[in-house]
C-alpha cells in the first residue's frame, strides 16, 4: 500500500468527495493499486483521507471546473478533519517533508510518489482509520 498527497483547493476537493473519484491529467493513476491511500492537503490544511477502491479507467466527463483530468481513480473518504486536527497534522506532514526533502518537497506531492514510510508512519499516528 502506498500514501500519496493531492494539494488542491477546496472546489476541486469538494468535487473529488461528491463524485467518489480523483483526476489527473496524466496517466500515472494507472498504477495505483486498490486499498493505496490519498492524502488531501486544502489550503494548508491535511482536510481528509481517502482509499482507492477501484481500477483506474479514462473518462470524458468534465467534472472539475479547473482542468479535464481524464485520467481517474474511484475513491471513498476514510476520515474527514475538523480545522484544527487538520492544521495539527499539516504542521507534522510539512515538518516531516522539510526534514526529509528540504524545501523543494513540493515535486513530491506535485507528482504523487508514494511517501516514504517515516512520513507516512507520522500521518498514520495522527489517522486512527488505517
């Protein structure tokens, strides 16, 4: 199982949760595996957890008001953060980043590698539903 985090913005993730899928424009989605887990950071703030629950598969239905994202994953949310646990664990995840991959951490999460397990050992601490 991998952890992977999206950074977008609050329309795009309250699409994401409506529709039970994540997009992306390029086809690396592909080799997600089911039961792979998708960290959601909103606005500087760890918002949710999600799980894959399905193949990846190619769709033409406009969906995010921001861009196409035909490349798409079937998600279910895991466990949803109020504002102030979301912040607590957006100071650890950012933290952790910064310790690890210094301050150029953001082609991580801009390419979706899986994170390495120290980071993801820390989120988990902090999400009771893995």
């Amino acid at each position: 199982m991998a952890m992977r985090v999206a950074s977008i913005k609050k329309d795009q993730y309250d699409k994401c949760v409506e529709f039970g899928l994540w997009g992306d424009e390029r086809s690396s989605v592909k080799r997600w595996d089911i039961e792979d887990l998708l960290v959601f950071k909103v606005e500087n703030k760890i918002k949710s957890i999600a799980k894959v629950t399905g193949l990846a598969f190619e769709d033409d239905l406009l969906i995010w008001d921001n861009g196409f994202y035909p490349n798409r994953i079937p998600i279910v949310i895991l466990k949803e953060f109020d504002d102030e646990k979301a912040v607590e664990i957006y100071e650890v995840f950012r933290k952790s980043m910064l310790e690890i991959y210094g301050e150029k951490y953001g082609w991580v999460i801009l390419n979706k590698h899986p994170l390495i397990d120290t980071i993801e050992d820390k989120l988990a601490s902090y999400i009771d539903c893995i």
